[in-house]
C-alpha cells in the first residue's frame, strides 16, 4: 500500500529542490494550489494520471515519487549554501602562484600554516613582532564603491607602518578576505595588490587565504585583513628614548586619508552630498584622493636607520596634534609643529574650504598627508632629506623642545595653517 505522507514528503522535496512553491507547481499541473497542499500533507494522493504530470515536470521518474530511498538519502551540497567550491579551490590555486618564490618561506599553502625562516645573522638579540591589521571604517565605502584594491594596498602599507614605527623591519605578510563567494576576478586583483605593496617594500608575501562564507555575508560583502611578522635586533628597536632637545621633525607624505579620518569625512559627506562628486582641481575628484591608499615607508625608515641618523619615528595615524604620537617622548621635552610648515596639498584645501569644520580645529582631524614623522639631530638632517626625497615628499615641520614652560605637553604648535 502506497504512503500517502511518504509520498506528499518526496513531492514537496523536488519541489523545493527546484525552487517552486505550491502555487508554482499548481499552476504548471493546472491544478489548484490546494490540492498540491493536501499532497504534501499526506492527507490524499494524486491519481496515476497526475503522478505522472507531477514527475514530468520535477524532471524525474515516477517511481522517485514512490521511493524513500531517494528522499532518506538526500543531502545538501556546498552550492546549496551558495558556495562554489570547484569554481573558489581554482581560484585558491591562481592566487597561490602569486606567493613569494623565497627560499625562506618554506610553505605557504592556502587553508594551511604559513612556514617561513627569518634571517637574524648579523643580530645580537633578535627580537619579533606580529599584528593582524584591519582597514578601519572605511572598508565599507570601498566595498560599496568599488575600491577593493585601494583598500588592500591601504591595510598592507598599514600593517607595515605599524612595525615600522619601532624601528622593525617587515619580513613576510599574508592577507585574508571574509567574502560572500565575490567574483575571482575580483579577488584575483584583491591578491595581486597585496602582493605589489611586499614586492615594492622587499616584504615576503605569504598569499592571500579565502574564506568564502556566503550564509553569512552578502554576495558582493568582504572583510580584508593582513597579518604581518617583523624582526629587529634589540639595540636598534625606535622607543623616542633617544630624542632630545633640537631634533629635527621631518614629515613625510603619504596618500588618502587615515581609516580614523573616514567617520570625519562620512560625517561631512551627509550634511554635503555633493561632496561624493566634487573635484577638489580640473583634474581629481574628492572621492578618488579620499580612498587612494597609505604609503607604506619601509626603505626609507631601513635606509635611515642604516646610516644612523634616525633618533625617533612617529606614525601619524589620525591627525598630526594627537597627543598618544608624543607620548613616550622623554621628560622634559615636546614636540614643537609650526603649522606655516605643515604643506596644504590639495585635498585637505579642499576639505578647509568646504567649511564644515572651524580652521583651527582642522589639524586635529586630519594629518594634512604626513603619514610618517622622524626626528633626526640638527646636523643630520640634510643627509635625512636627501634619503627621503628619493622617493617621497618631505617636509621639516617643527623641532623637538624642552616643555618646562608649558607644564609638560608632550605637543603644541606655533604659527597657523597657510590656508
């Protein structure tokens, strides 16, 4: 005797396998969706006739319709969570092609533990840092408006920066995407960023892992992130100890903005939408300067601090008067910024003119596209500038001074913004 609930159970599993509600396969039976419903309770059975309707159109034979073994023996696949496997595992191998041909990186298989050697020879006492860096709240306008490899290069030049800071040198980068299965080329281009931003700073890349998880992110969502190992020789590690009354501030410029900037920005953006396709010249839009990414300053902190005449490094991340920059600076002295000094490149004109925000408040919200500070003594500093400029912009924007007279601030200024 025929199962009259077995057999309602199979129909509405090839239904839902192909995508129909009730009233669909209703209307393909020319049916009423009531009599599909009562089927797939298990309270009545089609006729012969209609079992062969109801086969025909789930693409199946009749005796599917009349065997539990198929049903008891159903699984999901990863498609059915969205994910393409086959067509992810293909694009995991292009991107593993892209890995640093490095003797000393041993193994970087994706989905696997990254094995690497660091070279120390020459080092008395090594030492090793390790930071897993983010891009900050402007990862979502880069998603949204395609920026995906800006925002790649910008967590790269990041995650260096932040090494660099104390004087240590980066030595291999691996990056993470978190995506809803987004398009390989895409992802393709996500990878070739990340491994540009290490080849031009001497960094091994470690490839760029892909978790795709389309039951928890939408089809075109992502999260970038990149982990990063470094390495110094104890004696050369960057703590401000060594600055002192006199020292030369240097700044050096960077593009964009900081991540800590956009809520600034976003803020400005919604009281004036028009900014969202402005032009700051005759030639670049705001949007385009906002999201080109940080500069990462690896050669030039490794040049000057082979020739030893680097005395301190300060990584401006959100503006140039926060006061954390300063703070292990030694007692007794500050940094002096002279703002008649501090360069007005176009996109921040553009941000003071648009009047959002009181001019003397202004160099406490951005860092004017001084991405790096070094102090170096009065006597080095030419040498200094002549490594720098060879590949970046820089400016000398103050000096390092006692703060005696000024119960201890570790920064102030003097003058004001050539606005």
């Amino acid at each position: 005797m025929i199962d009259k609930e077995k057999v309602g159970k199979t129909i509405a599993l090839y239904r839902k396998m192909r995508g129909l509600t009730q009233k669909n396969l209703a209307d393909m039976l020319h049916i009423s969706y009531q009599a599909v419903s009562k089927w797939e309770a298990g309270v009545s059975l089609p006729s012969v006739e209609m079992l062969y309707e109801v086969a025909v159109a789930m693409n199946v034979i009749v005796d599917s319709l009349l065997n539990d073994n198929i049903r008891d023996n159903r699984w999901i696949s990863y498609m059915d969570t969205g994910l393409d496997t086959k067509k992810l595992y293909a694009l995991k191998r292009e991107i593993q092609e892209l890995v640093s041909p490095d003797e000393e990186l041993i193994s970087a298989q994706f989905a696997d533990a990254t094995i690497f050697k660091i070279d120390t020879s020459g080092m008395k006492e090594p030492v090793y840092a390790s930071l897993n860096c983010v891009p900050g709240s402007k990862e979502r306008y880069a998603r949204e408006h395609g920026y995906d490899e800006e925002i790649c290069a910008d967590v790269a030049a990041n995650a260096m920066n932040f090494v660099l800071q104390h004087g240590m040198k980066p030595v291999i980068l691996q990056a993470m995407v978190l995506c809803g299965n987004n398009g390989s080329d895409q992802l393709y281009r996500m990878a070739q960023t990340f491994q540009r931003v290490c080849v031009e700073n001497n960094v091994m890349f470690a490839g760029m892992e892909i978790a795709a998880q389309p039951v928890n992110y939408r089809q075109d969502e992502y999260r970038v992130s990149a982990s990063l190992v470094a390495v110094q020789d104890r004696e050369k590690l960057q703590d401000l100890s060594h600055v002192s009354k006199g020292d030369i501030l240097i700044g050096i410029r960077t593009e964009g903005i900081n991540g800590t900037n956009y809520p600034i920005i976003k803020v400005m953006m919604d009281r004036k939408p028009e900014l969202a396709y402005a032009k700051i010249d005759e030639e670049h839009y705001f949007v385009e300067e906002m999201m080109k990414p940080n500069t990462a300053f690896t050669k030039e902190v490794m040049e000057l601090q082979g020739e030893n005449v680097l005395q301190g490094v300060f990584l401006i991340r959100n503006h140039l008067l926060n006061d954390r920059t300063y703070l292990a600076l030694p007692e007794g002295v500050g940094a002096c910024i002279d703002l008649r000094k501090v360069p007005i490149l176009p996109l921040y004109r553009f941000l003071a003119e648009q009047d959002l925000i009181g001019r003397n408040v202004l160099p406490y919200h951005f860092h004017f596209g001084i991405g790096m500070m070094i102090a170096v003594k009065e006597k080095d500093c030419e040498r200094a500038m002549e490594i720098i400029g060879k590949t970046k912009e820089c400016w000398c924007i103050g000096r390092i001074e006692r703060n005696t007279q000024r119960n201890g601030e570790k920064v102030w200024t003097i003058g004001e913004l050539a606005l």
